[in-house]
C-alpha cells in the first residue's frame, strides 16, 4: 500500500470520482431503500442477521465491534429482534459477565429469505451484462477490495509461469506505468513488444523463463530471464505494480531468476537499467548486483543514464 498520502493532497477529481460511484452503487443495489431487498429490514439489521448466520452465537460486543456500531442503537435491534422472535440473549458459560446473541429457529428462517433474496437480486443484476462483462466487473471489485485493504491483511502471492494473455499484460502495463510515473513515451512500450516477441518466437524452455507473480489471480509484477549467450542470462523487464510495492515481490521475482538461472548453467546474470528507477536498483542491490558502467542517452522521449549490473551465479 506504501506511504500514507497527506489527505489534504489528494486530487479532488478521484475524491469526486469515489463519492459518485458510492452514490451510483448503493442506489443500484437498492440498499438506501427503507427495506433492503423488499423486506420490513434495514441494511445494518440485514447486516446483523448475516454476522449471527456466519459467524454466531457470538459475544454481544464482539457483533458491535465487527460491525462498529454504537453500543445502545445495537441493544436496542437486538432488543427488537428478540421481541420478534428472531435472536436470544444468554449468560455465556465461560464467563457470566459476557452475554451472547444467537439466531434462533425463526432467525435462522429470516436470515434464509433474505439470503435468498439477496442473490436472486444480484444474479437478476448480473443476466443484464455479458459474461465477459460480468468477469471484468467481478475483478475490478476484487481490485478495489486489495487496494484498500490493510497491508498486514494483503494476502500472499505466488510465481507462476505466463498464462496466454500474460505477455500482452507485460506490455500493457510497462507501457501504462512508465508514461504514468516516468513520463516515458510509446518507444518504450515499441521496445518491451519487441522484447516480448524475441521471447515467444525463440524461446529455449531449458535456459529461458519467465514469471507472473500472482495474488488470486491477479498479476501482481513480472520478470524475464533470457538467454545472452552460453555463459550469460539477462534479467528484463522487472515490473511491480504499485498496489503491490512493499510486499516483497520484487525481490521475490529476482531471486526466483537467479535460482534459475544459476540451476540452467549460466555462469552471470546481466540486467539493464535506468538511474531513475532507484526501487528496482535497491532490489538489485540487495540481491547482490554490482553496478559495472552507467552511460548517458535520450531514449522514450528523456534524457536518461542507462545503467549495466552483473551478478556472478555460484553452481
């Protein structure tokens, strides 16, 4: 997630842009309405019945911390829902100062026409979109739900070998991120295309590979080991999507390249790089790199220093 943001930084078009699509969304999905899907509840009582249903019985403050409600406006649903039948407050037997809540049968019942309710509602959303459309939607969800959730919470990633419509991603997102944060123009995408291409149509399986590091099927970051000649492989086009910085990934990609490379025979893995892209030489360094010349040129629409870094690999 990196650095938190001053909020008083932050462009007032993407605040603009979040408030809009939370407007559209909830009136979408009808949860503004006086009872969500067509029922006599609101969303925060829908939200209590699906806690206790999920996860219940559970301690009276454990629901009012999960859900982070006030404390009276919560005993007093509670107190409704045990009026009506649907909810039961008892002593817990561990410790009788704790009381607990759970869904009783009726509960159980209601909790079950809602459910019912609830996804009949979206699957009718859904049939009204393609199934391509549908697919992107679902992934753009699980994007917003990574970056905002908490680092500690990031779930873990692993590398995989590309998948067909991987390289195309690699050149679309060099492209994309460069121009964003380096301003670098479509040269540089011309140069990872043709990059890419020299891969797929000469690629020896044995002494070249390359790797998408991957969080639930989303490509977090990249990289490719290519063949120099016998005794040397290049390491190229490393790439870490922002969302994904700080989580070890890219250090994670480079040492996977160097345990490959060294497994095919080579006896030095090469890199290429820029003096601007100060996050990759770290990881370089660390991975034990050795700068051996740096050369001034104008190359995607800048003035650059091209930067060359070996490292010896031990069998």
């Amino acid at each position: 997630m990196g650095t938190p943001i001053a909020p008083h930084t932050i462009d007032v078009e993407h605040i603009a842009a979040v408030r809009a699509f939370n407007r559209r969304y909830t009136q979408l999905i009808g949860v503004l309405r006086e009872g969500l899907v067509n029922t006599r509840y609101s969303l925060t009582e829908a939200r209590i019945l699906f806690e206790l249903a999920n996860s219940g019985p559970l301690e009276v403050v454990t629901l009012r911390q999960s859900l982070e409600l006030d404390p009276g406006y919560l005993s007093r649903i509670l107190a409704r829902f045990e009026d009506a039948g649907l909810v039961e407050r008892r002593r817990s037997e561990r410790d009788r100062r704790v009381q607990e809540v759970r869904l009783t049968e009726r509960g159980w019942d209601e909790f079950a026409e809602l459910d019912e309710r609830s996804s009949r509602d979206i699957a009718a959303l859904l049939a009204t979109h393609p199934a391509a459309d549908r697919s992107r939607m679902v992934g753009a969800m699980r994007t917003i739900e990574r970056i905002l959730e908490p680092v500690s919470d990031a779930l873990p990633f692993t590398l995989r070998e590309p998948r067909p419509g991987d390289h195309g991603w690699v050149i679309g997102r060099n492209a994309a991120l460069y121009a964003a944060e380096y301003g670098w123009d479509t040269d540089y995408e011309q140069l990872v295309a043709r990059i890419i291409a020299d891969y797929l149509k000469t690629r020896d399986p044995q002494r070249e590979r390359a790797w998408i590091a991957d969080r639930d099927g989303e490509p977090l970051g990249c990289v490719y080991c290519m063949r120099e000649d016998d005794d040397t492989a290049r390491l190229r086009l490393l790439l870490v999507e922002p969302s994904a910085r700080g989580l070890g990934v890219g250090s994670a990609l480079v040492d996977e390249c160097l345990r490959f490379a060294t497994a095919a025979g080579y006896r030095e893995l090469v890199l290429w790089t820029n003096d601007v892209l100060t996050s990759a030489r770290r990881i370089y360094e660390r991975a034990g790199f050795e700068l051996m010349e740096s050369n001034p040129h104008h190359s995607f629409g800048k003035d650059l220093v091209g930067q060359t870094w070996r490292r010896a690999l031990t069998p």
